[in-house]
C-alpha cells in the first residue's frame, strides 16, 4: 500500500473514532440511557458500518443529533421523564448549594 493510501486511511479511521466518541459521550448525556443503551447503540453503528464501509457521519449525520435521536428511540419514554425529573431537581439543589456557599461568614 502506498503511503499517501496508509495516511488516509489513518486520517479516516482518526476521523471515525472521533465521530464515535462523540456520539457515545452524548448519548450517555441524554435522560435514562445507562451503560446498556449506550453498548446497544454502539454495536448497531459499529456493525452497520462494517457492513456497508460508510463512515459513520455519512449514515448516521452529525453524532450529536443522532444521540438524541437514538435515546428517543431506545429509552422508555417514562424512564427519561423521571430521569429527566431528577436531572432538574439535582442541578436546582447544586445551584441552592452554591449560592450559600458564595455567602459570606457561612
């Protein structure tokens, strides 16, 4: 194999590995998808991909608004209502926490 053919396939594999991990990180990002959900969707990307050699981009789009898409279609609606829920309640308590901490001679 040629050298320009190893730098591109390089740059292509660097470029997949990217949109995955970006896919991954969001889609553990969105209400009530756990491990399970994430290792579900990775392996349907990763096989369909391998089945048809499209890059991941070009099947899915942008990695972000697929995450999305994917925990929508793979999480319980009411699984991700509570887990949104809690989600609210927790950063309403953080942000409480951190005003009495920025009070002074608390």
């Amino acid at each position: 194999m040629a050298k320009k053919d190893q730098t591109t396939d390089a740059a292509g594999e660097k470029d997949r590995e990217k949109w995955m991990a970006r896919f991954q990180v969001r889609l553990a990002m969105q209400p009530g998808v756990d491990r399970a959900v994430v290792l579900q969707a990775v392996k349907e990307v990763t096989v369909h991909c391998a089945e048809t050699g499209e890059h991941p981009r070009t099947a899915f789009g942008d990695p972000d608004d697929y995450a999305v898409q994917t925990a929508t279609r793979l999480v319980p609606a009411d699984r991700a209502a509570h887990e949104g829920r809690r989600n609210a309640v927790v950063d309403g308590v953080s942000s409480v926490l951190k005003r009495v901490r920025d009070v002074p001679g608390l």
